[in-house]
C-alpha cells in the first residue's frame, strides 16, 4: 500500500498540537490564486486518459475571509494541451499565440486568477460531499473580477518572501499579472495591475 509522503510516525511521547482545520468551502466565484506545490507524477491510465506523465499542482485559492488549497491533475498528453496552456497563460509564463517550453520550476509560487466551483460527488459511505474544483484558469490578460480578501483576514496569512518572474525569453505583453510580494499572502488588489509583468 502507498502512503502520502507527507506522512509520518509518532513516538508515545512526542508533542502534538495540531487540531485540525475547519472545513472550508468557498463559492463559486472567481479567485486569485497561488502555485504552493507542483508534484511529479503519472497516470496510470483510465477509460478517458491514456497512461501519461501528471502534475499534480495544488494553488492557494484567496477567498475573501479564508484560503483553501486545491490540487488539480494535469496530463502531460496532447488531448489535454489546451488545460496546460491555460495554466501556463494564467501564471504568466506563456504568451499568447506562441509555444512553449514548459518550466514547471518557474511556475512555483507564481500567481494568476481562476474560476472555482463547487462539486458534488458521493462518498465512499455513500453519502454527499462538496469539494472546491477549477473550472477554468484565466489568462493574464482576461479582464475578470475576483474576489477581494478583506484586509482583516490578511492578518492571519503566514508571509514569506517571494522572488520576481524569471526571464522567458520573450517580450512581455502589454498587459500582464502583477506578482505579489510573496505567495503565502493574498495578493494585493486582485494582483492585476495593467502595464506591468
């Protein structure tokens, strides 16, 4: 059996002092977000997905009095390209009309805006269950209107310094993200700023 590898063992006398976290759903709405992990792995191949390399991206969604995680699968396979593109595009790093190299190290701790939903599926129990999903992630330059952190909430954000976008290669469109200062806190102001990169 394989076990997450964020797992691990307790001696009988070590400390604890995690109490869990309360379950938070956001609504459906549009969000800016943050890459806090990407993960290497593979798919092993389902009626719809041929077996492909995945990565598994999980983004800090700000809400507006709360953040949440969500972990979204992207197939490295042709049938799901467009997916990647958008991803790419909403963080920056692709530019509209142009291919790209994908550099999943750059797209660490970068920020875009994303569409989220919620989902209804039916638990092992055979009860209901809501989860928080992407539906689309926006490119840099798609005008939308996210929700706004309230500055109050802000305060219980763990902030950590976050470096600028590394170079691509390529000129930077005209109208772009604007990078937060760091990718534990919400971004300032929807994150968007026109004109700069």
């Amino acid at each position: 059996m394989a076990y997450d590898q964020d797992f691990f063992e307790y001696g009988w006398e070590d400390m604890i002092s995690d109490e869990g976290k309360e379950f938070v759903l956001l609504p459906e709405g549009d969000y800016d977000f943050t890459v806090s992990k990407i993960e290497r792995a593979r798919h092993a191949g389902s009626e719809k997905m041929p077996p492909c390399n995945m990565a598994k991206v999980t983004v800090t969604v700000w809400g507006k009095e709360d953040k949440i995680e969500i972990t979204e699968n992207l197939f490295l396979c042709n049938k799901m390209e467009w997916k990647l593109s958008q991803f790419f595009l909403s963080i920056g790093l692709k530019k509209h009309g142009e291919p790209l190299k994908m550099n999943w190290a750059a797209a660490q701790g970068r920020s875009g805006k994303c569409h989220v939903y919620v989902d209804t599926y039916k638990k092992k129990d055979g009860s209901e269950g809501k989860s928080n999903k992407i539906r689309k992630f926006h490119a840099y330059d798609d005008n939308v209107q996210t929700v706004s952190p309230q500055a109050n909430a802000q305060q219980g954000y763990n902030t950590q310094p976050q470096g600028g976008y590394p170079q691509q290669g390529y000129s930077q469109p005209q109208q772009g993200y604007s990078q937060p200062q760091n990718y534990n806190a919400p971004p300032v102001n929807g994150g968007w700023k026109a004109g700069s990169f």
